[in-house]
C-alpha cells in the first residue's frame, strides 16, 4: 500500500461528500450562466425597455441571485473541506508533510472544481433553451419569441468560475497549513455555535425589515423634493436594515425559537441543541434562502398583477371598440367597418365618432439639467386632445358644463393616471396660426376609456370653436367608439386592426409619447428632440404583433376581444422573463435547503446513531429530523414571502395613494399563486426529510 493508493482509498470513501460538492458548484454555474443568458439574450433586450423599471428588476434579482449564489458556493466549498479533513488528518498521521499532499489535493480540487463549474455552463444553455421553448409550446407564442442568444453571457460565468476555483484552492491551503493533526482530524465535528443575543431580537428584526423597506422605498422621493435632482445609486444603500433585519430573524429562529418554552423548557431539547450549535452555517443558508425566496416571489408577482389588472380593465370596457385617428388619414369609417364585419359574419352597432383638436398646452415641467433638474414655465409643453362640450356629451352620453376660458381634464375613475395630465395651464395654442387661448383648470371629468397616456381634455364649445379656427387636419382628429352586434368575432377583430394599421401613413409610425409639441419647442430652442435620436423606441407597420407596437404605438385601438385573447402573446417576452427569473430563485432556495438538510443529516449521524443505541424509537428519530428540517424549509419560505407580499402592496399603494380594484384582485391571485409555490416547497421538504431519515436510520 503505497501513500498515492491510501489517498485514491480515502478519496474513494469520501466519494459522498465529493458528489455533494459538484453538485452545488454544477448547481450554482448552470443557474448564473443561464440567468445571465437571459439577461443578455437579444429577445429580452429587444422587449424590455432600456431604463426601463423591467430591465432594473430584472438586474436586481440577477444581483440577488449572484449573492446568494457565491454564498452557497462557498458553504459548499468549506463543507468539503471539513469532510476532507479528516482524510488529510490521517494522511499527516502517517507522515506525508503538508508540501507532500498539495499537489495532490489541488489537484483533486482543480478537477473537481473545474469539471462540475464546467458541466453547470454547458448545461446553462439546454436548460433556457427547455424552458423557454416549453413556455412557447404549452402557454403562448410570437414571432418574438424565437429565443437567440448572446454569448457575451459567458463572461459573468467565467467570472463566477474564477471565484469558485479559486475559492476553493486557496481553502484547500489553508487547510493544509495547520499543523495540529487531531485538530484537522476533528475538524468535521467541530461546532460553529453563534452568538447569542436575547430574545428581543427576532422582533426587533422584523421592525428593521419593515424600517429598512419603508426608508429605502421612500428615500429617492425625499431625495428628489430635498434636492430637486435624481437620487444616485447609493441612496439604495437605506435597504441595508433589511438584510440586518433578516439575519436577526433568522438568528432568532436558530437560537431561541418562535415558541415559548417556559411550561416545557426541555421539550425538543436535543434538535435546539444541534441547530443551535452549528449555527453559523444555518443562519447563513437560512438568510441567503429568505432572499432567493423574496426574489422568486417578486418575480412571480409580476403576471397576475400585470394579466388580473388588465383581464379587470377589458371586462369593464362600455364599448367592444375604440380608435382614433388624424383628419389626413384616409381611415375607415362606419360604412366600411360594416362591410368589413358583414364578411365575418357579424355586424356592428352604437357607432359614435366625434372630432377633436390637438393643441399645445403651456405649464409648469421639469428642465433637466445633468442629474438635477428645476421646475419652470414652459410655453410649449405637451400636445393634448380636446373635445367639446357637445363631443364629449355625444361620445360618453354624459353632459358636463365646462366655463369659458377655462378646460377640464378627463381622468378614469380611480384617478391613477393623473401623472399624464397637465392641470398648470395658463394657454393653449392652434399650432396652425399659433393664435392662443388663455386659459385656467376646471378640475377632472372622469369616463375610463378615454384614459391615456396622451390625454383627452374638454373645452366650453365657443373656446373650441375659437382656438379650432385655421387648425389644419394634421392637428385634427377624430376618436370613435363601436360594439358588435351580438358575439363578437375575433378574425374580425384580427382584419379590423390591420387594416387599421396600413391605411396609417408613415408619418404616423411614432410612439405614443412622441410629442409634436415638445419637438417643436426643442427644435425652436436650437436643441435636438430626444424623441428623434436613437434613445427613441422605433415602431413599424410592419410589425404590428410586437409588444412594442401594441403597447406604444400613438394611434394603437383597443378591441376587447383582441385585447383579451391576445393577452399573453403581446406580453408573452415579458411574461417568460419574470417568469424564469421565478423559477431560478425558487430552484436555488430549494437546493440551498436540500443541501444544508442533507448536511445537517451527515454531520450529526453519530448523534443519531447514539439515539439509536439508548434506545429511541423510529418516531423520536423521525421528529428529530422534522425538528431540524423544519425550519430550514419553513423559516426562509414564511418570512421571504410574507415579506415581499407585503412590500409589493407597500408598492402599489405608494403609485398613486391608493389601491385600486385591478391591483387588490392582482395581489389576491398573488397570495393564490404564493399557496401553490408553498405547498411545492412543502412537497420537497417531505422528499429532503424522507432522504434525511434514510441517511440516518440506514
């Protein structure tokens, strides 16, 4: 028995706690490398708005999962080391010097390391490529969706390798550099007992959580009023209290529990004591969980928020139709609209079409200046859409008296989209004659179908027909509203959109927050309007399915029937990312769980086997093993949910002031979907402590 044999033996006995190793390093390379393609994927970038609140929440979870990531992978890396101690232990016991089993043992390392970080990159790829085509095949599909991908992904990868490897070389020295032989043989049992603090502190956690939310969610604001700039990207830095919340939380649940123990102070007192005693590596895993967890569930949140607010929306539509247009379009009308509905099969009635003006309005916006910005009257502000009294009355059937000299804003119901009204005019302006009529606000009219981004106002009928006088048909236009006639069709709906769309000329093919106003501000000041540099979105009729066509385009009309069923296709990107984002997190919660489980199991075996030997039955052994579990699975899942639930409403409340009945019905299917998510969680914690107890009770 040579020396190089005896190491291939001890290897081999360890092969157990090898395999565990490559399994989390293949774990954690296979989940960055295909986050990061996801990331980098053209299809995504292509959907998500560059700046764009989707894209910053796609990168904040990526950081979160990056975090939790490195985490797991270095536990996972000292806990091989610990097992592999008592092999190099023996070793030293025998004589080999510590500059005899370096080579050897990076060797082993660099092998390990390099095999398993490998194989995860390469599995990376498959596994977006199964995903995403199973989201196209079983759910929905576009012509956006054909997935392409952007190699560059590879470089956060190759950076996640270096850490791995290296990580786990210099650990390896570092082991090999103590001299204390039954210290190194010993090292696998050694406890990692954390610091105990009072029992004040799992509340005094909780309420930094809440703090650290509330202070890091409101301090841009408070940044931007104190200031008048935008906040920078330090201020994020107030979510800190969070995360010291969270670890107190969690130091809480290892050390002292969540039930009283007077009555029965001894009750559990053997699975308190194993959890409590290797503390540190619990807490760890525990904390890096609760975030993975949060992050899944933030994501996940996104489609019924997004699909119920909407679904709602449709629902309560009064007409199945909407559409306007310019008076130099040749777009159809009722005649042909019939026409065109009677080769569907179907026909149409209520048809309403009423004119209206786009003007100029003057007030109060923001003039930026670097990453500050200061408020000031602006002559030529925005572009907006004015009816009559007698238009308005004919389109919504509702009579509203509006005095002269002055205008009322049309706002939906809830009042949850007044950002895009201007109510500081003092002028508005024919942009034909460039004659004015001063003006003051009137207050808000409400009817939520004329709603948008843009903005329809209401004048008094001398006013409009005063400021209307030499207004050419390109700041004209006409808005009409239509239902069909019993069942509605959908190939009608189908035809009736894109016919809309080619009978639009090319100097429609602009975003909806393409203001003609503004450009001729910008361009009179001796400045380039941002809307014709590239930072624009571009829109073409030759792509009417896409996302950004069906969200952006300034002329898009809204069909109930096509609004409802071509839902998940319009989003189906967006969808997808947030989606897989999801399920990424989930995944790494539940593994980062299994494996501290499995761990538990394996470092505490000979506490089982001496149960065992005084004679515990199985029933003791098994809700032993449920004590220890337990909260592994169940901590990270109630605290990462119930947090995150809570911080989303804190987010839609904080919008506009309010909930509305869209976003009440969204977090009610959230709360729905976080049951399912749970009861999965719960499905692999009764699989872990199944395993836990074979590797136990065997």
């Amino acid at each position: 028995m040579t020396l190089k044999n005896l190491e291939k033996k001890l290897q081999k006995a360890d092969a157990k706690q090898a395999g565990l190793y490559l399994f989390c390093n293949f774990v954690s390379l296979l989940l960055i490398t295909a986050y990061s393609a996801m990331m980098f994927s053209p299809t995504v970038l292509l959907v998500l708005p560059e700046g764009g609140d989707s894209r910053k929440q796609m990168v904040a979870i990526f950081v979160l999962a990056l975090f939790g990531c490195v985490v797991f992978t270095i536990y996972a890396s000292g806990l091989f080391f610990r097992k592999k101690a008592r092999q190099l232990g023996t070793l030293m016991a025998l004589g080999a010097s510590s500059r005899r089993l370096l080579p050897g043992l990076l060797r082993e390392v660099l092998a390990l390391s390099s095999v398993s970080s490998f194989v995860g990159i390469l599995s990376g790829f498959p596994f977006v490529w199964i995903l995403w085509n199973g989201f196209r095949l079983f759910i929905t599909d576009s012509t956006q969706m054909a997935l392409k991908l952007d190699f560059k992904c590879l470089y956060l990868s190759a950076i996640f390798f270096v850490i791995v490897v290296g990580f786990s070389c210099l650990t390896a020295y570092r082991y090999l550099k103590k001299t204390n032989i039954m210290e190194v043989m010993h090292e696998e049992h050694r406890n990692e007992p954390v610091r105990e603090l009072g029992r004040w502190c799992g509340p005094v956690g909780i309420l930094l959580v809440l703090a650290g939310a509330v202070l890091g969610y409101l301090a841009p604001v408070i940044y931007q009023n104190l200031f008048s700039a935008y906040s920078p990207a330090w201020i994020n830095i107030l979510y800190a209290p969070v995360f010291v919340g969270l670890y107190m939380i969690m130091l809480h649940t290892v050390v002292h529990g969540w039930r009283s123990r007077k009555k029965q102070p001894y009750k559990n007192l053997i699975a308190r004591s194993m959890m409590k005693f290797q503390g540190k590596q619990t807490v760890s895993n525990l904390l890096v969980s609760t975030v993975l967890i949060a992050g899944g569930a933030f994501a996940i949140f996104y489609a019924p928020m997004l699909s119920v607010g909407q679904t709602m929306e449709v629902k309560e539509r009064p007409y199945d139709y909407y559409y306007h247009y310019r008076a130099d379009q040749q777009i159809p009308g009722e005649e042909e609209i019939s026409a065109m509905a009677k080769e569907h099969g179907i026909s149409i009635k209520d048809y309403k079409s009423v004119p209206y003006l786009s003007l100029a309005m003057d007030g109060i916006g923001a003039v930026e200046e670097g990453s500050s910005f200061h408020y000031e009257q602006i002559p030529f502000l925005n572009e907006a859409k004015f009816f009559s009294e007698d238009s308005f009355e004919a389109l919504t059937g509702e009579k509203i008296s509006v005095d002269n000299g002055s205008y009322m804003a049309i706002a939906n119901v809830d009042e949850t989209m007044l950002y895009f009204l201007n109510a500081t005019a003092s002028n508005l302006t024919n942009m034909t004659t460039l004659e004015s009529l001063p003006v003051s606000f009137a207050g808000y009219t409400h009817y939520d179908f004329l709603a948008d981004r843009v903005g329809y106002y209401v004048l008094n009928n001398e006013d409009y027909e005063t400021i209307a006088l030499g207004l050419t048909p390109d700041w004209r236009g006409t808005t009409a509203f239509f239902n069909a006639d019993g069942e509605d069709s959908y190939a009608f709906a189908q035809d009736f959109f894109y016919t809309l769309v080619s009978s639009f000329g090319s100097e429609c093919e602009t975003p909806t927050y393409y203001d003609r106003v503004e450009k001729y501000y910008k361009n009179q000041q001796g400045e380039v309007y941002w809307g014709d540099t590239p930072r624009m979105t571009q829109l073409h009729f030759s792509e009417p399915d896409t996302s950004d066509f069906r969200n952006y385009w300034k002329y898009m009309p809204k069909s109930r029937i096509l609004d409802q069923t071509d839902f998940a296709r319009t989003f189906s990107v967006f969808l997808m990312m947030f989606l897989f984002i999801a399920i990424i997190c989930s995944l790494a919660a539940m593994i980062i769980s299994y494996t501290r489980c499995m761990t538990i199991a394996l470092n505490n075996r000979y506490v089982f086997e001496d149960l065992k030997r005084l004679g515990a039955p199985p029933a003791f052994l098994l809700k032993e093993i449920k004590g220890q579990a337990g909260p592994v699975f169940k901590i990270p899942a109630a605290v990462g949910m119930t947090a995150m639930y809570l911080l989303y409403a804190l987010l839609m409340f904080g919008n506009d002031g309010k909930l509305t009945a869209g976003e009440i019905g969204g977090l009610a299917a959230c709360f729905f979907i976080l049951a399912g998510v749970a009861a999965v969680y719960y499905l692999v914690y009764r699989c872990t402590v199944k395993n836990m107890w074979h590797q136990c009770y065997s």
